[in-house]
C-alpha cells in the first residue's frame, strides 16, 4: 500500500468518518451533544499531542507565521461549530441520514474550491459533485 498516495488518505478518512458517525451515535444516547462534542475534542487533542511528541514534529508557537496562526484558528473554530452540529445531529436523528447530508460539505468545497483558489473540476467531476448534492437530497427527503 502506497501511503504517499492522497487516494489512500482520503478513502481512510471517510472510513474514520464512518466509523465516528456511529460511535457518535451510540456516545450522544445519554448525554448531552455539547458534553460529547467536548469529549471527543479532549481525546482528539490528547491524542494529537501525543503524536506530535512522538513523531518530533512539535515546534514551539512561536515558529509559525501570523499567516499560518490566523487561518488555522478560523479551520479550528470552523471544526468545533461542524462538530457542535454533528453531534447534535446525531443526538436527534438517525445517524444513516445525518452523515449523508453532512457530507454535502463536499459540493460546498468544490464551489468554494472554484471559487477562492481558481480550480477547475471536469465535467466528469461536476457530475460527481451534483450526484453527490443530489444523493444527500435524496436521502434526507426520504423520497
């Protein structure tokens, strides 16, 4: 398996992302989706620093640019507002249309991917994108 490979990431996270669904599910049951939002960061930055101290890739704060600082404090809040709602989410509906339709983040980043950093999908991609628009649709509608 090729771990330089960008595929091989990206088909990991959504199988990590699977698997948080449901574990979410089951962790919101009888508490509230606040309390287990402020669980699971706790864990995740347990986790991450423990990382960083093993692999050596910790650097002190102060060898990071403003730039860098700014746009990763704004993608941290952005994650805790995603992750407040996920969870309570999971905590009032089924975690089988929850995740699909939280996964209409993908069509948001491609248009948004066009529109601050110029890229370009292939029609192929844009009829991937809309499917995916149109299958979160779908199953959120219960058609």
């Amino acid at each position: 398996m090729n771990f330089e490979s960008w595929q091989i990431w990206a088909v990991l996270s959504a199988v990590f992302a699977a698997l948080t669904a449901i574990f979410a599910k089951v962790g919101v049951e009888n508490i509230s989706s606040d309390l287990a939002t402020f669980i699971r960061t706790v864990v995740v930055l347990v986790s991450f620093t423990l990382l960083l101290f093993a692999t050596g890739e910790f650097v002190p704060p102060d060898q990071i640019s403003g730039r860098t600082w700014t746009f990763l404090i704004l993608s941290g809040l952005g994650t805790g507002a995603s992750w407040l709602c996920y969870f309570r989410a999971l905590k009032l509906g089924p975690a089988s249309l929850v995740a699909p339709v939280d996964k209409l983040s993908v069509v948001l980043v491609a248009i948004f991917g066009v529109l601050v950093f110029g890229e370009r999908p292939s029609p192929a991609g844009w009829l991937g994108i809309a499917m995916i628009g149109c299958g979160a649709v779908l199953i959120a509608a219960r058609v």
